[in-house]
C-alpha cells in the first residue's frame, strides 16, 4: 500500500466532476486501499479520490467515530437514492487544515454503490456516516463545503481562503 498526496483548495481537480469507474480491477482495488491508507494517516473519516488528484468517482469512509469497530470502506459509483431530514453540525475537510464550520444537511442518506469487490450494493445511513458520505458525494461532483457557508460567513472567512487558494498559508488559522 502507498500513502497518495493530497490536493489543497486551489488545486483545480477539487473542482472537477469525476468520471465513473468503468471496471472494478485490480488497479483500482490497489487504489481504493491506498485511499482508506491515506485517510487513516491523515486522521480524516472521509477522503474522495479527487483530493488525492485521482478524478474518478470513488471515496473512503471511516464510520467508527459513529460505530465503533466498524471499519473504513468504500463506496465507487455511488448514486445517493433518497435523502431524509436536516441537521446542522460541524464539518472538516482534509483539503481545508484547521478550518471547522457548521454545515446543513440531510440527516438520513441511502446511497447504491459498488463495493471495493466490484458488487452492488445498497446501504441506509444516519447522523455522522451519513454527513461523511454526503460530503463526499460533493466532491465527486466538484462541490465543497465551503459552498454551504452562508454569505456573510463567506465574507469573514474570504481573505484567508483567498490566501489558502494562493498557496499562501497552509493551516487555516
Ligand atoms: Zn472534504
């Protein structure tokens, strides 16, 4: 396995609308692993292959925040079916150190998948695993959450996401 680099906000690829995966194959499977290393290591419970420069429609999840013992996976092609509710609560992102904001979304998600052996499957989640696959979700689609900031918070964070962008700071502080 091979820790992947990640890809900050201003790199052009978080904006990106990712292809899907055609062939669940062995490079892919490699891939898929690296991706659940390289969010272990960084300390992320989600990480979409767009933020390690790949633009394909797979991301990690690590539900054991929520559940414990569950380990991380994956979901490729992912089709979120029906989303239920709406609840504010904190959020990160790997590609944005140091900053936290509130963000709204649903707070029930079914999403249909392949999992890392190429099978379809079809999976109901709530409260934190939810918000980790719905976040990712975004990103496959080039989506931040950033984009979910109210106007006046995009305001007070403007300057410092502008310095971000340029490569001028590196933790958002
Ligand atoms: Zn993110």
């Amino acid at each position: 396995m091979a820790m992947l680099d990640l890809k900050y906000y201003g790199d052009p690829v978080l904006r990106k609308v990712s292809k899907p995966v055609e062939n669940v194959d062995g490079r892919i499977v490699k891939f898929a692993e690296d991706l659940i290393e390289t969010m272990g290591a960084k300390n992320g419970i989600g990480l979409a292959a767009n933020q390690v420069g790949e633009a394909v429609r797979i991301f990690a999840v690590d539900p054991s925040l929520a559940n414990p013992g569950e380990k991380p996976f994956v979901l490729i092609n992912p089709r979120i079916i029906a989303t239920e509710g709406d609840v504010g609560y904190e959020e990160g992102c790997l590609s944005f150190p140091g900053l936290f904001e509130r963000v709204q979304r649903p707070e029930k998600v079914l999403v249909e998948a392949l999992d890392i052996d190429g099978n379809s499957i079809r999976t109901e989640r709530d409260g934190l695993v939810a918000r980790i696959i719905l976040h990712e979700n975004d990103h496959l689609d080039g989506k931040l959450f950033i984009d979910y900031f109210s106007f006046l918070r995009k305001q007070m964070y403007n300057n410092k996401l502008k310095r971000l962008k340029a490569g001028e700071i590196e933790v958002f502080r």
